[in-house]
C-alpha cells in the first residue's frame, strides 16, 4: 500500500443504475461496482501474511481474515440468502462464525474470541469469498430488470459496508502491528499524508439557520437522515487541523498529568491505560516515534495527530482554551468548502454526542440494526481518514466510536466560541 491519493479510486456507489438502461447494463454496472469493491478488500489484504490475517490485537479489533469473511457473509445472508431462489450456504457453521452484530440474523460468536479460531484459515476464506462472488455474478446474470433495481438499495449497503470493512482492516493490522516489539511495515513505503496550511487560521460562521443532514436521492446511510434545519453560529473554527507539533506542547506542559484539563472518565482511562501520548507513539533514546502503515518513524511535527481518543481532543481543547465544533458546524463549514483537510486524513472528533435526527426511523428488517441500535454514549466524528477507501467519504457521514477509542485514525480541529 502507498498512500490514500495514489489508491486506486474505487467508483461511487450512489446512482448505480440510470432508467434508460436494459437490463443486461443494470447487471453489468451492478457487477462492476461489485467486483471493484471486493478487489480492493484483496488487495488490502495482499501484504499480509495467514499468521498475520489470524490476530486480534483487543477486543475491539478483528483479525484480517474475519473482516474478509465477515463481508462475505454479508453478501450471502441478505443478497443470496434472501433473494436468490436455491442457494445454498457455502458453509453451515460460517454465520454463526462472521456474524456481527445482527441478532435479527440468528446467534453469533463472541466478538472478543475472534482471534481464537485459527480455522478456517486464510486460504479458506478466500474459497469462501470466490464461491460467494461467482453466486453473486451469476445472480445478477440471471435476475430480470425489476428485481435488479428493487434491490440497488440493498446493492448500495453492501458495497458501502464493505468499504467500512476496508478502512477497518488497515487500523486493525496497524494496531497489532504496534503490539510487537520488532516493528513490521505493512507497507515500507507508507508515509503519512501532507497537511494543507493555506487561507486564514480562522473560519467565522455567523449566526444562521442551515439545513443539516443528506439531501438528495444519492446513497446515504439511515443515520444521516432526515434532513433538518437547525441553528448554527455564531462562531470561529480552525482551517487547520490540530498538528503533532502542537500536541507535543501539550505534553510537554503537562497535558496527561494535569486532572483539571480532563474530564472524570477520561482521567481514570488516561490513568488506568497510562496514556503518556497518542496512540502507536514511542519513545525511543529521548525521541517520540510513532507506529504506521510503514512501520516505526519518526513523529512528523507538521503533520496533523492521528490516533487520539474523544477524552484526549476534549483535554486538549481546555489547555488551549478552545473546544470542539458541534457536528453540525462541522457540516456547515465543511460545506461551504471553507476547511483544510475536511477528508482524507484522519477523521475529526465532534461534541456531538451520537443520537438520531430529528424524525429519524431506522430502516425495516436486520439491516434496521445497522446504525440506530448504537446511538447512544458514543461521539460523531465526521469526515474521513487516510484509510478510508475512495468513494466512501460526503459531507453528511456520521461515523461515531465511544470516547476512549483511539486506535482509528482520529484527530481534531478547534472551536473558538469567544467572537
């Protein structure tokens, strides 16, 4: 792997079909984007090794090959299983194995004991994946028109949920990765991105009403919608995103040692983990390095900090005497094209807690399970990160993880409410 910009750019999902086109396009531009997705989940994997595809670093990791598997199951339990008249499942004990969350789909294996199961191996999951993609190849061969374009809604999700699987597999191998005391590389030539630093160090948003969530027929998780109007301004955010040079001076002056900058929660798990830094930092004969993609380097102070939780954003903001936007200043900016590295870098925490629009229902079925059971005692962040596969990034995405997560690509930009 190289860096972000130079990954092949996966095709957006959104509007696969056209109402012009035969069946037979249907199909194929259907196929394509399906084909496109799963090579990219290949070719994420290529680098490593079957030891390396078996690990689970903690519990909120999944082992490479779990991920492969478990998006593959995806595809079999709600496409094949669902709509492809006699088909049987590939293996009778995988959806007990690569089931996630959806408890509407039937029992599941702990998540926390993925890493125990060194079978199926890695070889066997990738039989597994081949036999499910040439199920969907030849359904989408043999579907008529109507049902194709029924089903492009679900199509949509399967191929988004693959992308966040994607993204998942580089922070996962990353932080087991940082578990070994010989550092490997995933991929040697791996260099964190360059930060934007042009315009004004400030953006002001005066006082105004905006419409805030998804518009449009384009695809979109449930969470991002309905769209609502909402108060926003006025106030200052930072162009820029928060950089290792000034989350050194932080450290320096005490940050993770002073109780007042924190909040109660976040100082008992900065304690109890001995935070000292952001996440896959090390020191090293008097010198900070940190963990990546490629292997142990040395911490770029001009780049933006990565790897920071809700509680160590949050500390920060009351040394600097700032805080963090909501996500709905975040949108509104973002909009308006007025922040540096919006996307692409490392995803941006909010204050915002993750709770639902207002109006908002999830979706009928297993996949109502998607987003709406988890909105609650987790933060939005919004964006999108270095190891976000291309396509899968827009202005109204809400992704979200509890407040002591940081092994994701996370960082923060400024809020100044004192106009």
């Amino acid at each position: 792997m190289t860096n972000q910009a130079a990954l092949p750019k996966t095709p957006a999902t959104a509007s696969l079909s056209n109402p012009s086109e035969s069946s037979s396009g249907l199909a194929e531009r259907l196929l394509t984007a399906f084909r496109t997705v799963r090579d990219e989940t290949e070719r994420r994997a290529a680098p490593l090794s079957p030891e390396d595809q078996v690990v689970q670093s903690m519990p909120d990791a999944s082992p490479i090959k779990w991920h492969r598997a478990h998006v593959t199951w995806f595809w079999e339990q709600f496409l094949l299983g669902e709509h492809s008249p006699g088909y049987t499942p590939y293996h009778p004990d995988y959806a007990y194995i690569f089931n996630s969350y959806y408890v509407s789909a039937g029992p599941r294996h702990a998540r926390a004991q993925r890493g125990h199961l060194t079978r199926p191996g890695a070889d066997e999951v990738t039989a597994y994946r081949k036999h499910v993609d040439a199920a969907v190849a030849k359904f989408f061969g043999e579907a008529d028109e109507a049902k194709l374009a029924s089903l492009e809604p679900l199509i949509e999700v399967g191929l988004n949920h693959e992308q966040q699987h994607q993204e998942l597999m580089l922070t996962d191998i990353l932080h087991a990765f940082a578990q070994n005391p010989i550092p490997p590389a995933y991929d040697p030539k791996w260099r964190f991105p360059k930060a934007a630093r042009s315009g004004d160090e400030w953006v002001t948003l005066t006082e105004g009403i905006h419409t805030i969530g998804h518009q449009g027929d384009t695809f979109h998780f449930d969470n991002e919608k309905p769209p609502h109007r909402a108060l926003v301004g006025p106030v200052k955010l930072a162009r820029n995103l928060v950089t290792n040079a000034e989350w050194l001076a932080f450290m320096e002056d005490g940050g993770y040692t002073s109780p007042t900058l924190w909040l109660m929660d976040g100082h008992a798990a900065a304690s109890n983990e001995e935070w000292q830094a952001p996440g896959h930092w090390r020191k090293i004969n008097g010198n900070w390095k940190i963990m990546t993609l490629g292997g142990l380097q040395d911490v770029d102070l001009a780049a933006p900090v990565s790897h920071v939780s809700y509680y160590e954003a949050d500390a920060f903001t009351r040394w600097s005497g700032k805080h963090l936007p909501t996500e709905k200043e975040w949108e509104v900016a973002a909009r308006a094209g007025q922040l540096n590295d919006a996307f692409g870098i490392v995803w941006q925490w909010t204050r915002s807690s993750y709770s639902p629009y207002p109006g908002y229902r999830a979706i009928e079925g297993a996949l109502g399970e998607y987003n709406g059971k988890f909105m609650v005692n987790q933060l939005v962040l919004r964006g999108s990160s270095v190891a976000t596969p291309d396509g899968h990034s827009r202005i109204s995405y809400r992704n979200f993880f509890y407040p002591h997560h940081r092994w994701q690509f996370t960082g923060l930009r400024l809020a100044d409410y004192s106009l």
